[in-house]
C-alpha cells in the first residue's frame, strides 16, 4: 500500500503548481503575486522564495492584510490588479 504524507503532499502540490506557473509564464501571459504581509499561508519567505523561482512574476506585499487581501484592503488590491492590468493590456 502507498501512502502519502503531509509533507508529501504539499510537495506535490508545489510541484504541480510550479509546472503550471512556469507554463503560463512561457506563454507570455503576466502574473501578479498579491500577499497580506499578515497572511498565514504565503509566508515572507514562501513569497521571497517563489520570486527566486519565478522573476518575472510581479508582487506586491499588502500590509494590514491576512490571506484575504481582497477582503481586508480591497482598495489596495484592487489598486494594484487595475495597476497590473493596465500595464498589460490585451
């Protein structure tokens, strides 16, 4: 019998995810990172980490903001995703 652990799982995940980003990425198409500088699961260094992996991704790190950048500074996301997409029309 085969099992998979927490950590194996999260590996897998990673993985898939990273083989998506860097699929998108080929294909010319922006990507923008938002991340609550509160946020419990995109941590400063998981951030810091898949902007080593992936550079031309832009980011940008909301204070004041968990992981639902959305709904505790929306106008600061919402600002910076109008900002993105007028620097990449379609």
């Amino acid at each position: 019998m085969f099992r998979v652990t927490a950590d194996d799982a999260v590996g897998i995940v990673a993985d898939r995810m990273h083989r998506a980003v860097a699929a998108i990425l080929r294909d010319g198409v922006p990507i923008l990172l938002v991340r609550g500088q509160m946020s419990d699961l995109v941590t400063e260094d998981r951030a810091q980490e898949f902007l080593q992996r992936f550079p031309a991704v832009e980011f940008v790190d909301v204070g004041g903001a968990g992981h639902m950048v959305a709904g505790d500074r929306n106008d600061v996301f919402a600002d910076a995703v109008v900002a993105f997409l007028d620097r990449h029309p379609a």
